[in-house]
C-alpha cells in the first residue's frame, strides 16, 4: 500500500470511541474503571489518538468527566439504542468515513488500527471495514458515508443489530488478534 493512500485514508476518517452503554452488567460504569494508571475508556481513546491524532471525537450518553479525555464530543442523536444509534450520529455529523471503538475494549492497539485502516484504504467499495475474531466485530470498524441510509432504515425498521445492518457483499472482515477485540461486560472480564 503506497504510504500517500494510506495517509490520505487517515486523513479522511473522524476517529470515535463509542460511550453510551450504561453498564448493567458491569454493574457500575464501567468506563470509568480504573485500569493501568488510567480509566478504561482511556485506553481505545489514546490507541487511536497514536493513529489519528489528537482528533478523537466520543459519542453516547457519558459521565460529563470523561468528556475532558478526548477531544471533542459529538451529540448522541439516537440514544439507547444501542451502537447502531452512536455509529449513525457519528456518520452524520462527520459526514466523512468514521473508524468506531467501543468505550470498552482495553485491548485495542495502533497495529490494530491501522490494518483495519490499510484495508479501508486498499477497497473504495467498501461500506465498512470490520474487525474478526473470526466473528464480526462492528465496534471496532470502520463506517463509509454510504452506509448511513441503510443503518437508518435498519434503525427505523426497530432492528440495532450492526453486524448484520449492511449487505455481507459491501463489508470487509479483516482478521485481527482477538486479545485487541475483547471487551469488558463484567468486572471478571478484565484486568481491572
């Protein structure tokens, strides 16, 4: 992959970390759990600044202290519905490709990031670039603008399944290490 494609793909893709799930198996919010010096929602939040920049944009209903770990904050315009709802608010106020993290995965990296990245780059086609482990990761991918339509005629079908909102023709599934797309959804699932 020329060097000049991969770094206008950076360019032209808003970093995100997804922040609104309440936690309710967690039991507390767990974003704002302390791990490794920091809280979780920290580390999704400086792998991709390492990629991107000092341009990480959070989005969903969040305690107002973690908005001061980013660098900005985008309105959740569909809120409790789930990551659909945020991956959506994100596409339309970027209006530009979005690479999407979830708030709780602590295992991200930037090699992750820029595989995903280097194969956003390498198929214009694309709708979407997923992570694998070999299933589908849809919170941590990256979303074209063209795939806004059909995830809001899935969203206002009542349907919030991601991995399942776009034609399985139109998304890339790129395999990646599974230790980068665990997620917490208990305090036993973490180092925390």
């Amino acid at each position: 992959m020329p060097r000049d494609s991969l770094q206008a793909a950076l360019a032209s893709i808003q970093p995100v970390v997804l922040v609104g799930g309440k936690s309710t198996r967690f039991g507390r919010d767990k974003l704002r759990e302390p791990w490794q010096g920091g809280v979780l929602v920290e580390r999704p939040i400086n792998a991709l600044r390492d990629v991107f920049g000092r341009r990480v944009m959070l989005v969903g209903d969040c305690d107002p202290s973690l908005h001061t770990l980013a660098d900005g904050v985008i309105p959740d315009r569909h809120p409790g519905v789930g990551p659909i709802g945020g991956v959506i608010s994100a596409l339309e106020y970027a209006n530009s490709p979005v690479f999407i993290a979830a708030g709780d995965m602590p295992g991200i990296d930037a090699p992750t990031i820029r595989v995903l990245v280097a194969a956003f780059a390498a198929d214009p086609a694309a709708l979407a670039i997923f992570a694998c482990d070999p299933s589908p990761h849809p919170a941590l991918a990256i979303y074209r603008p063209g795939s806004l339509p059909l995830l809001r005629e899935k969203l206002a079908r009542g349907e919030r399944a991601l991995h399942s909102a776009l034609p399985p023709e139109l998304v890339v599934r790129v395999p990646c290490d599974p230790r980068a797309l665990r997620n917490v959804n208990t305090p036993a699932d973490g180092d925390l």
